[in-house]
C-alpha cells in the first residue's frame, strides 16, 4: 500500500470509490497513456483495500473516458463567462466524475452526487472549488431534468 494514495478511512465506500477514481482521471489527465486498464489496475494495486472493494471506481473511470466528449461539452456549455482550459485540473475530475454519475447512473439520487464530489474536493481541491463546483453541478442538474432526491430508476 503507497502511504501517498490512502483516503479518509471514515468514508464510506462508495465515497472512498468516488475520490478513487477522481485521483485515477487527475493522474490521467497529466499523463494519459493507451494501457487504461493496466493503469488503473496498477493504481488500484496501491491502494489500501483489494481490487473489488474498488469495483466502482472501476465502472466510473470507464464511464468517464468512454463519454468524456460529451462530459466536456456539458462542462463548457455550463461554465459560461470561463474558458475551459482554465478550469483547475482537480475541479474538471471532480465534474466529470459527477457529471457521469448524474447523467448515466439513474440509480443514484443526484444530490447525493454533488454533496459527495463537495466532501470529496474538500479533501482535493482549493477552498474556492466548493462554490465553483456546486453552482456548475446545480445548472448540469436543471439541464438534465432528474429527480434530484431519487434515483431515476
């Protein structure tokens, strides 16, 4: 276990597969390379728990690269008056993350979604992240039309 890659141990799993998967896409993002499944399995190898403890973390970081197109248009169609280049690497992880969940996984309720991704940058991200974030995610969550207290499922 690398002592650099442990995450709050009083979070739950989920969250713990959330942060997860955001540090795998931040990693990724500064140094993408075409052996994604080997990456992050080596990524996950280093973490406290075994590999199925992270199973989704798993299906996000796929989720995420297979629709990161449209995940970025989300993102810069909602940042308006903010050129997209000039999003901090950490906040674009955390909103693709939760922009996936939002708009591909039903079963989750969205506000769970974003009061994790808030929880999460708060342990990542700068102190000015948490408003940035919330206020994109709540227009992503007008946009997409969800039940934002249930899943859509």
């Amino acid at each position: 276990m690398d002592e650099d890659l442990i995450i709050n141990p009083n979070w739950s799993q989920r969250r713990q597969n959330r942060a997860t998967a955001f540090r795998f896409l931040f990693q990724w993002e500064f140094n993408p390379t075409d052996r994604l499944s080997e990456d992050l399995r080596e990524f996950i190898e280093r973490l406290e728990h075994e590999e199925e403890y992270y199973a989704y973390s798993f299906e996000l970081v796929d989720g995420v690269l297979d629709k990161i197109e449209i995940l970025d248009s989300i993102i810069k169609e909602l940042v308006t008056n903010w050129d997209f280049s000039r999003i901090a690497k950490a906040d674009l992880a955390l909103l693709r993350v939760a922009l996936y969940e939002i708009k591909y996984r039903l079963d989750v309720p969205p506000v769970v979604i974003i009061d994790e991704t808030l929880e999460i940058s708060k342990e990542f991200s700068s102190a000015n992240s948490k408003k940035f974030l919330n206020g994109v995610l709540d227009k992503a969550l007008e946009q997409i039309k969800r039940p934002a207290r249930k899943p859509a499922i």
